[in-house]
C-alpha cells in the first residue's frame, strides 16, 4: 500500500509565499515521474509542473519564474515553492507519482491541500 501526504497549504495574502509537500510512503522500490495538479472550483484539474527522477521540470506557462518544483529522492518526497502567488493560484493542489511498488507500478494520487489566496 503507497501512501502519499501532502502538507504545506493555506491562506496567504497575493504576493506571499508557501511551500507545499508530499511524502510517499509504502513498499516502494522506485519512484519515477512526480508532479501538482490543482484544481480550482469550477475548473478542470490541470497540471502545474512535473519533474523526473533525475530533476527535469517543466511548468505550466502561467507560474513559471514563480514556482520551483523539487524532490528529494531519498526522501520519496517532491516540493512545489510558491512565490508571488495570485489570486488565480487559488486551487486544491494534488501532487501524484509514478510508482513501482511490487506487484504493480501505477499512479498514485494525495489527498489534496488547499491553496487560498486572498487579502
């Protein structure tokens, strides 16, 4: 059984920051591809970055120079910083991985953490 948690949301004001988390947890040999998605009210869920196993990311257009996205291989865990945030970043912010965590290799999905901001 794999396990993502993430942590890390809340309220901020526009022009603040906030660093999201998720940890994988379980039998897991490997993880390779991680990512956020988000999904405001109202909106389909969309991609926010990705990055590889060996640290290539790639960003939507509208954080780019705003966000980072990072991992920490032996962790099992993969960051999003969020700086100068709008209020258009407003979502549910979910990260996801590509396991292998025999018998299978599949995408897991967190939980979900609120992102909300506002003045």
């Amino acid at each position: 059984q794999v396990q993502l948690v993430e942590s890390g949301g809340g309220l901020v004001q526009p022009g603040g920051s906030l660093r999201l988390s998720c940890a994988a947890s379980g039998s897991i040999i490997i993880i390779n591809n991680m990512g956020w998605y988000r999904r405001a009210p109202g909106k389909e869920r969309e991609l926010v970055a990705g990055i590889t196993r060996d640290g290539r990311s790639n960003y939507r257009d509208s954080v780019k120079g705003r966000f980072t996205i990072s991992r920490d291989n032996a962790k099992n865990t993969v960051y999003l910083q969020m700086n100068s945030l709008k209020p258009e970043d407003t979502a549910v912010y979910y990260c996801n991985a590509d396991v292998w965590a025999p018998p299978e290799r599949r995408i897991y999905w967190g939980q979900g953490t609120q992102v909300t901001v506002s003045s």
